[in-house]
C-alpha cells in the first residue's frame, strides 16, 4: 500500500517537472518571439497604445449614441449597422491586444523600460 503512494508521489513529481520545464519553454520562446516583433517598450509607448484605445472606445461609443439618436423607433438600416459594427470590432480587437499584451508584460514575455 506504501508503495502505491510512493508511485502516485513519483508520478505526480514527474507531471510537475515534466510541466514546469514546458512552462519555462514558452516563456524562452514568447520571450525571443516577440521581443523581435516589439523590441523597446516602456510607459510611454504603452499609455500611447491605450489612448489609441480610448479614441477607438469614444469613435464606437459616439456611433452608437448617433445610431440611438436618428432612429426615431425605426430599426437601423444596414449602412447604420454596418458603421457600428465597423467601429465596435476595432475597439474590441484593440482591447484585445491591449490584454495580451498586459498578459505579456504579466508573464515576463516583454521587458519593459523604466524610461
């Protein structure tokens, strides 16, 4: 009975190494992936990408608030739909990258300057 223990302990020490070595693999690679792709980051550039963001936010949220405002009750007509979703699928796209690349700094995939 000791031994089936010792068994189960030594395989689920086996599973542990086997993935953390796989977690420091990705991390090695996310790391030299994308520091090729985004070599120099730092507050600046990253509050740059976030009121990128905002503007995107404010052009969807100001399409929206047009849309509500000239529908008078009617359904929107396809051009009017079509202009929110223009203006909806950019923000969310950014908004998305903006967490994976918080994600990014998070897990050490990106070194970021104090400059």
């Amino acid at each position: 009975m000791v031994e089936d223990h010792t068994d189960d302990y030594k395989k689920m020490m086996n599973q542990k190494r086997f993935l953390n070595e796989i977690e420091q693999g990705i991390r090695i690679a996310n790391r030299e992936i994308i520091h090729k792709r985004l070599p120099a980051l730092d507050k600046d550039t990253v509050l740059a990408f976030a009121v990128a963001i905002a503007r995107l936010r404010a052009r969807y949220l100001e399409a929206a608030f047009r849309a509500a405002a000239t529908d008078k009750g009617e359904p929107l007509d396809q051009s009017e739909v079509a202009e929110l979703r223009t203006h909806r699928e950019a923000y969310e796209e950014t908004k998305a990258a903006f967490e994976a690349l918080r994600y990014s700094i998070e897990q050490g995939y990106i070194e970021v300057s104090d400059a």
